[in-house]
C-alpha cells in the first residue's frame, strides 16, 4: 500500500435564506473541516493546486453540506495534517 498523507480541508457550506427574486442575496453560512487520508500524488496535487486541483473534494463536500441541512459545499483550503 502507498503512503498516505492527511489532508484537512476546510469549507464552507451554505443555504440561500433570501428570496430569488431579492436584489441582494444572502445566505446562511458554516464553516467545517474534514480530515481524509490520501495517497501522496493526490494530496500533492491538492495541496499545490487547492480548488484548482482536478481531484479537491467537490462533490463530497456538497455530500457533507446537504447531510448537515445545507445546500452546497465550498472548498476553502487544504491544509497538511502533520
């Protein structure tokens, strides 16, 4: 098995609380951060590119917005866990 190293990655995951039809949107906000174990080249290419890597974490951090009552996850930064 390769070696793996821990990336944390913080984000932020949001709800609209105005109406579409507001000219100024807002939305509720929370901020939360997962530690995953990768493969080094991954988490590399993470660490180097941050949300302009192919492999950030897109869809499991919309997974883990919407399972805590959110509608979409943003990616934030990646962060190496020592």
């Amino acid at each position: 098995m390769k070696a793996l190293k821990r990336v944390c990655i913080t984000y932020h995951m949001q709800t609209m609380i105005s109406k579409p039809s507001d000219s100024t949107r807002e939305y509720d906000t929370a901020e939360s951060c997962i530690v995953i174990p990768m493969v080094e080249e991954i988490a590399n290419d993470i660490l180097e590119k941050q949300s302009g890597s192919a492999h950030a974490p897109r869809i499991l951090l919309n997974e883990l917005a919407c399972y805590q009552g959110y509608e979409n996850g943003i990616f934030l930064i990646a962060e190496e866990v020592k």
